[in-house]
C-alpha cells in the first residue's frame, strides 16, 4: 500500500518515507514533482496507478531540489518513462555528478541533524536526461508558477498554483518540527523550517519564507511532514516568516556556503562539535531505531477512487 492521497484538486501525495513528492495534473497531462529516496520507484509508480493510471507517463519529472531524498529515484523513474528531468540550473553540479552539496551540518542541533551523521554525503548523477527549468510557468501546466526559493539549497524552487492557494514547498519549510523527535516520529503538524542539518544559507532561506508567506497559501504541500490546509497553515507560515528562528550556531549560520553553476565556491570552516564522538556512537542505536520508524512509517488513508469522489 502506497498511501497516496489526494490533498488538492489534481494534486496528489505520495510519501517515500522520509520525504513527499508529489503528482500534478490530469490523466491529459501531468508531472512529478520530486522522486523522493533511492527504492522509491516502486512505491511512486503504484500511487500513479492508482490515481492516473500506468499507461499514462508524465510529461516530466520536475525537482525542487536535488538532495537525496528527493531525487533519490527520478533516474530510475525517467528511464521508466523516458521523461527528462528538470531542476533550477544550480542544482545541476549537484545532479549531473560534477559535484557533492555542501556537507550536512549536525552542529545546528535538533533530532534529523544527528540522524544526518550516519548518512553519506555523496554526489548524485541522475543521468542523461536532465535539462534547466527556468523561472516562470510550469511548461505544459501554466496554472503552476516557478518560484525561486533559495536557501535550503543553492537552486531550490517551490511551485504555486493561485487559484486555489495551493503550494508544493520542497524543503524552503516543513510541515513538522524535525528538531523533535518525538513530532518527527509521529508526524505532527507544524509549519517549521526548513531542514536545519542541509540548509547551506540561512539568511536566504527566511526570505524564501518571506516571500511564500505572502503569497497567502491555503494548502501547504512540503517535502517533510503531512500537507496543511486552511486558515491554520496560512497563519502559522505567515507567524514562520514573521519571526524565522534561525539555529543559534552552526558552520553554515555562521557564514554561508556560496556556489554557482559549476557547483561549490566556498565552505565555511567546520566549527567544534559539541557532541563527543563516543557519545553519539553510543547514542547511534538509539537513533537508528528511531529513523527507521520514521522511514517504515505509514499513514493509512482512503484508496484513490474514493479520494477522487470526496473531491468530487
């Protein structure tokens, strides 16, 4: 069972364990958005099934970034298809192998940045078929705009369709406090900011909030943690961007990584860890356990027929 649910007319989600992504459009033409963790092609291609149909590919596979657990099965998904894969043109480095993201940063604290030490750091190649998206209308679906929203990364983007206030956020905020471990576990709502272990430039990431606050959203679609709809999402976006809480210290809040098309620049030194090393080895299993819940973890929801009636 996939758990794919349909959050907004022609907008589906599909979690991948520790991320969304995210189907658009109609069996006449849509898109993914996002391919979250690498063995997720199974899982995505299921939900679209179940919601499009299998013998409708779609017309591409759209990132709004290229960390790994959101463009963890797109090559294996647009040979499957064969789509082309677009992205912001300083995610490529990052995507074409030419160069790793900045490294994660556990020294900003909270319950993912110490699940991030025992994660690689690796460069992703998602293949031949990755092409630049620029700014403006999504191609094939106007209705959507591209919206550049740095910060969490160099090129991150985030889509918004303003008939309805919908909004697909990536990771320029969450939908969960992942600082907690106990509200990442059982996936409590909350619009929080973005995830503090990968973001690379703090003071670009709250104007990225910033200017998603003023678009007003009814539905907020992240990259981590279960969609929020309503005056309740508006309210708690526009209170995120009125008072951003940046980390009180790490490498990259205490200066910013920079990078350009080629990949990075410059990276700020490393700063003293404040974790001993056994201490967090010992402390290893305990996380371990706890970030295999989160990506086990499940959300039982209507089948896909009985979404699109609801909507109906």
């Amino acid at each position: 069972m996939n758990n794919s649910e349909l959050i907004a007319a022609n907008v589906v989600r599909v979690p991948t364990g520790i991320a969304n992504c995210y189907m658009v459009g109609s069996r006449e033409r849509w898109v993914l958005i996002d391919a979250g963790t690498q063995g997720n092609a199974k899982n995505i291609l299921q939900a679209v099934e179940e919601h499009i149909g299998s013998e409708v590919p779609p017309a591409a596979i759209f990132l709004t970034h290229g960390h790994f657990d959101h463009s963890g099965s797109a090559r294996e998904l647009a040979e499957h298809w064969d789509v082309p894969i677009y992205a912001h043109r300083l995610e490529i480095p990052f995507l074409n192998g030419t160069s790793k993201y900045p490294p994660p940063d556990p020294t900003v604290g909270g319950f993912m940045s110490q699940v991030i030490r025992f994660l690689p750091n690796k460069k992703m190649n998602v293949g031949p078929n990755l092409g630049e998206l620029s700014p403006g209308r999504l191609p094939g679906l106007p209705e959507w705009e591209i919206i550049e929203t740095p910060g969490h990364s160099p090129g991150h983007v985030s889509y918004f369709r303003s008939e309805d206030s919908v909004l697909i956020a990536g990771d320029a905020f969450c939908t969960v406090d992942q600082n907690s471990m106990v509200d990442t576990i059982q996936q409590r709502q909350k619009v929080s900011i973005p995830p503090p272990y990968y973001t690379c430039d703090w003071q670009a990431a709250e104007r990225s909030v910033r200017k998603l606050a003023e678009l007003r959203p009814k539905v907020l679609a992240a990259g981590h943690g279960v969609p929020m709809r309503g005056a309740s999402a508006t309210t708690q976006l526009r209170a995120l961007a009125n008072n951003f809480p940046i980390p009180e210290d790490g490498r990259y809040v205490r200066e910013a990584a920079r990078t350009n098309e080629s990949g990075i620049v410059y990276l700020p030194p490393p700063i003293p860890d404040p974790v001993k090393i056994g201490a967090w080895i010992a402390a290893g299993a305990g996380v371990g356990v706890a970030a295999g819940v989160i990506l086990r973890k499940t959300w039982p929801r209507p089948s896909g027929k009985e979404q699109m009636q609801e909507a109906a």
